[in-house]
C-alpha cells in the first residue's frame, strides 16, 4: 500500500505499552468526533461462531467485525479510566469514538471497552490499563 493520505488526520498508530495504540496528533475537545470503528456488519450468529477480538455489538442480532486493517479504530486500546466513548448509533448500527474529555496531541486514546469485553478477554489476564487496579 503506498497510497498516501490527503486528508490530514488527528491521529496517527504508534508503539504503545500494550503493542500499537492510536495516539492524538492534534488538540481535541470534549465531544470531538475522532473516529468511526468499521468493519463488516455479521449477524450475532456469525460472530459467535468468528470469535475474536474485534467485534462490537451494534443490536441485538447484529455486531461489526472489525478486524480489517483499515478499521484504524481497532488501534484503540481499553482502559478503566479512558478519554474517549464509544458511542453507537443504533439506527445506522454505525460506533463513532469521541474525546471525553480534552486530549493533547501526543496522549493515547482510549476507551472503555465494557464489562462483556473486559470479563472474556482482560479479567483473566489483569487489566494492564494506566492507573487501573482491577
Ligand atoms: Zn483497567
């Protein structure tokens, strides 16, 4: 892939301490839309049978793979006390990730992945997240 970017991104995949991580490239403000998470719509039969890491439930029968490697948003990593949300919007069973709080280019963002994600796949090795004590 050499295609290049135009459009001028806020943020960009870097090294982080638990492998790559999304990190801000310019100054964001509570409420700043960041990022949509995409991925192929399945239906909840078909991720249960995929497994992994990165799917997000949109409904009640209807969850995004989001393994693709243009999904950038799958570089968010979780943490307990995190800058961002996931936000769904469950008409258009479309995630957007927005600032929680103010972010200042060079923080890493996260968000919280939620308590289903975190009891299958943190719990059982030790939330390893800034500040967390889980
Ligand atoms: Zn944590």
């Amino acid at each position: 892939m050499t295609k290049k970017l135009t459009e001028k991104k806020p943020y960009t995949v870097k090294r982080s301490i638990a492998g790559l991580g999304l990190f801000a490239t310019a100054p964001m403000k509570r409420g700043d839309f960041i990022i949509e998470y995409t991925g192929e719509l399945i239906s909840t039969d078909e991720a249960d049978r995929r497994g992994g890491k990165y799917l997000f439930v949109v409904s009640d029968t209807k969850t995004i793979d989001g393994k693709g490697r243009e999904n950038i948003a799958r570089y968010i990593n979780h943490s307990c006390a995190p800058n961002a949300e996931a936000e769904l919007d469950e008409d258009e069973l479309r995630v957007r990730i927005y600032a929680k709080k103010k972010i200042l280019p060079g923080e890493e963002i996260f968000y919280d992945y939620g308590s289903e994600y975190w009891d299958e796949h943190i719990k059982p090795y030790g939330c390893r997240c800034i500040g967390c004590k889980k």
